[in-house]
C-alpha cells in the first residue's frame, strides 16, 4: 500500500511504500515521517484495490478470522 509523502525540506512529492518509520527523500535525502494509517483507511484501500465495500471487505475478513470468545 503506497502512501503519498511530501518533503519538508524541498518539498518533493512522492508514493511510498516501504514500512518503516521514516522515508528518505528521493530528491534531497531528507528523513519525512511516515504517518500510519488508521485501521479504516487502511480497509478502505484494501478494499478498492479488490473492487469491494468496506462491510463486504469485514464480512471476508471475518469468515477467515473468526473472533476469539472469552
């Protein structure tokens, strides 16, 4: 899932799809933080990238990973 970052420095902009917590700036090597995504959002990118809804997306996620009872 690529993320769009700019740079604080120069102000390039970028789709960045590595996972840590910091990105380089492929223009002027800056460190940009990377912000995480909420669970939704995250959802909701799944979700398009398979041309589903979200609640479509929950329900699957559901029937593979069923909830854990106390």
């Amino acid at each position: 899932m690529a993320r769009r970052l700019e740079c604080h420095r120069c102000g390039y902009i970028w789709e960045y799809s590595g996972t840590f917590q910091k990105a380089t700036c492929p223009s002027c090597s800056a460190k940009v933080p990377v912000e995480r995504q909420s669970t939704e959002e995250s959802l909701e990118d799944i979700a398009a990238d398979y041309d589903l809804s979200v609640r479509e997306l929950k329900e699957i996620l559901r029937r593979v990973r069923p909830r854990k009872e106390s």
